[in-house]
C-alpha cells in the first residue's frame, strides 16, 4: 500500500482521472436523455460526450505528468490554469466538430444520421470540462513552491541552521541532551 505524508497533495492517477472522464459525463447526459425520452443523447453519451471526454482526459492527462515540476505555467492560479486548458480545449474540440459535422455527412453511411450535427456541441463542451477537471486535479496534486526570500524553507532567517527552529526537549535516559545553537546576533548598521 503507498502511503503519503500527512499534508501531502492527493496523487494524480491517470487511469481514475480517464475513467472519471468517461463516466460522469456519459451517467449524466445519458440519465438526461433518458428521462427526456432523446434516444440520439443516450447514444451521444456513451459515444461522443463520453469518449471525448476520456480522450481529452487521457491525453492531457499524460501530457501533464510529464511536465517537471518546475516547469509549469508561469506560475499562474490554479483555477486561471484549469480555465486555460478548459478554454483551450473546448476551441479544439469546437475546430474537430464543425470539421465532422461538415465532412462526415458526405460519407453515404452518415448522411441520414443526426449524429455528425451534434459534433459542434458535444465536442467543445465534453473537452471543457474534462480539461479544466484534469488541469484541476494535476494542479492540486503538486507541492506549492515556497517563496525563498530573505528567509530559508522553513521560514527562519537563512543564517540559522535548521536545528535551531525546533524545540529544545529534555533528553530520554541514556542518550545525550539535543544540541541547540545559539542564534548569531544581528549585524548592527552604524
């Protein structure tokens, strides 16, 4: 079992990030099509909104774990970076569907189909959303930088060592007393 240290961000797993993807999208528009008595939506969802989904999901997704860490967006919120992404994906995904929507009807075995006329709605709106919660999900799994300003990681003046940030406790028996250092007096300016 993988254990994380307390605090930690939660881990990013592709596989569960893709088949969220896939699932929500396809549960809850074909629950709406099915309540509304839409055949043609129940279809779209386990076909299109679903799948461009889990595509958008997958290959974003993987995109992102390769990132380094320190090689992220310009240090950009989380939530500006998830709308980013979502932004960009839903004008990808709205290209691809006018695209399909103007060339698969030519095709003889599509052209009584309603399907390739949903394309410019269910392509950008499924890659929005599984963009901007894959984005979402990756941001958050990453450690936050902290600032190295004038003060060290753990927010003491650089010139004290580590050791003098913790605590002086008293010494369990048969061991030696902690060591503690002794701060430097500050320089005086004259």
């Amino acid at each position: 079992m993988n254990r994380r240290t307390p605090g930690a961000p939660p881990p990013f797993v592709l596989w569960r990030e893709v088949l969220v993807a896939y699932a929500m999208p396809a549960l809850t528009a074909g629950a709406a099509g099915a309540i509304t008595h839409q055949p043609e939506l129940v279809a779209a969802a386990l076909t299109t909104i679903g799948g461009t989904s889990a595509l958008v999901a997958a290959a974003l997704g993987a995109a992102l774990r390769r990132r380094p860490l320190r090689t992220r967006p310009a240090r950009a919120p989380r939530a500006v970076a998830a709308a980013a992404a979502g932004l960009a994906a839903a004008a990808l995904g709205l290209a691809v569907g006018l695209a399909g929507a103007h060339g698969l009807p030519h095709l003889p075995a599509l052209s009584d189909s309603p399907w390739p006329g949903r394309l410019p709605v269910d392509l950008p709106v499924s890659s929005a959303i599984a963009a901007t919660i894959t984005t979402w999900h990756w941001r958050g799994s990453r450690r936050q930088p902290r600032p190295q300003g004038a003060h060290g990681a753990h927010g003491a003046p650089r010139h004290l060592p580590s050791a003098a940030l913790r605590p002086a406790t008293a010494a369990r028996p048969g061991t030696e007393p902690p060591h503690v250092t002794e701060p430097r007096p500050e320089r005086q300016s004259p």
